[in-house]
C-alpha cells in the first residue's frame, strides 16, 4: 500500500479554506444574538479578535476544522461577520499575533458550540478506525475515505485532525480492508482453485492470450460467432466451478472494486501482487 496518498500541494489544500458558495455562505456566516454576546468587546477582546474569534466560530460548523492561517478565510466571508459586528475588515490581517491567541479561542469556540478535540488515544478516534475499515471494505478511493472520515467527525461534533493522522488512519484502514478480504475468503481459496486461478494468468497459444484477457474480452457484435465465445466462456468458468463461489460474505462494492482490479490490471501488475492476485 502506498506510503502517502496525497500530494504536497493537495495536503496543502485540504488544510486550507476552499471557496465558499452562496448557500454554504448564508447557512453558516451569520451571528445570533448569542452568538455576538459570545464575541462581545465587553470580554475585553479587541477588534482583530473579535472577527477572529467569530471567523473561527462560523468555520468549524462549516469545514469540521480551522485552518491555521484564519486571516486567509474568504473574503466574502470576513466581510459579512464584518458588517454584523460593525468592523473594518481589514483588522483580520491582525489576528493571531500572539502565538498562542487561535489555539486559545478555538477551545472557546468548541466549549461554546459543544465540540471536541480528539486525542490520538480517544474514543473518537477508535471510533474513526473502525468506521474507516469498515467504508474501506466498500469503497478504496482514498479521496472519498477521506470525506467520509471528515463526515464522520463533524456528525460526532469531533474537531477534524491534521490532514496527515487522517492520510495515516486511511492508508491503514485499506491495508487491513486488503488483509480482512484476504481472511474472509482463505476458506474458498483451496490448491486447486488456486492453480487454476493461476492458469488464467498464462498465455493460451490457442488463444493467443492469457485466459484472463479471453474471459474479459466484451463482444463488439452482435453475431452467432461472438454469442458461441461467450458460451464457451461461461461453460469454461463452470468447469472451474466458479458458479459455486459464495462471495456474499464481502459487501457488494468490495466485490465489485475487486472485479474491477481484475478486469483491468495487467498480468504483470497482478502477479506482483503475489498470494493476494
């Protein structure tokens, strides 16, 4: 399993602000009275902070996390909590000069709207683990584990952590999703089936191809020809007894992302991977 998912830019990306849409904009920027007794001066917070503080308060419902840099929000954003709290927008460029000022208010900011951290050790994230192999064995698209993970928190109010515990957490949820299907169909895979398996992997000089790329292969017409091959073909995969295959214990998607392995990885690619082809 590869060592990283991401790369340095998208890392970037995903711990950043994205765009924001009109909707998404209306839904979350806005301040209830609550809310600006929460950011009231009378705290003794000056204006930098207090746009900061709101900023930080509409995001994390918004994105499940805050990125570091909060001065780097949208525009259109900072401007309407600007408005509301009668600021200048510019006083964001001004926020978070004491090193430890956005870890600060971020902790109010989750006391306030009932979120939490999650230490590496938490419940929260024995949780994500398990949440994760278990999507894993459905879905092995890296980028969608990880919106699923991100989902996942904010429905549990968790605060997101950094993007690379998740990247770790993924990369570990589809290794043991590899090892678990593995485990789950060792019964099925006996020294017969498995050399047979094998044999679909050598070149067939009849053929002249592997069995794999014959059984593969779609019809392109319609004629008696094409319907006689593939004839041939369900009567060859009878002779294996590949009909007698129960694979119902593995989800559906798990058994559809595994055929789709098959279909298009090359022989080389799939005798690397060894007992596991």
């Amino acid at each position: 399993m590869a060592a990283r998912m991401f790369s340095e830019e998208q890392l970037e990306q995903l711990r950043s602000f994205p765009d924001i849409g009109r909707d998404d904009l209306i839904r979350y920027f806005m301040l209830t009275q609550a809310d600006m007794a929460f950011v009231d001066p009378g705290r003794g917070r000056g204006p930098a902070d207090r746009l900061g503080l709101a900023v930080q308060l509409c995001t994390l419902p918004w994105l499940g996390f805050v990125p570091d840099e909060v001065s780097s929000a949208p525009p259109v954003t900072v401007a309407r909590l600007a408005d509301r709290l009668g600021l200048d927008p510019e006083v964001l460029e001004g926020y978070g000069r004491r090193s430890h000022t956005r870890s600060d208010h971020l902790l109010l900011v989750a006391k306030y709207l009932s979120w939490k951290s999650a230490p590496a050790s938490g419940g929260e994230m024995k949780e994500l683990e398990q949440f994760l192999l278990d999507r894993a064995m459905e879905h092995d698209s890296p980028t969608l584990l990880f919106n699923l993970a991100t989902e996942f928190l904010m429905s549990v109010k968790t605060i997101r952590p950094d993007v690379s515990i998740l990247e770790r957490m993924i990369i570990s949820a589809r290794t043991g999703a590899t090892a678990l299907t593995s485990e789950l169909v060792g019964h099925l895979l006996t020294g017969q089936r498995c050399s047979d398996v094998d044999r679909l992997l050598v070149s067939d000089a009849g053929l002249g191809m592997t069995r794999l790329a014959w059984l593969t292969k779609p019809a392109v017409e319609a004629t008696a020809s094409a319907v006689l091959t593939s004839a041939g073909k369900l009567i060859y995969l009878r002779n294996l007894d590949a009909h007698t295959m129960d694979l119902s214990m593995l989800p559906t998607e798990r058994r559809r992302f595994l055929a789709t392995v098959g279909r298009r990885s090359t022989v080389q690619a799939l005798m690397r991977r060894e007992e596991r082809r």
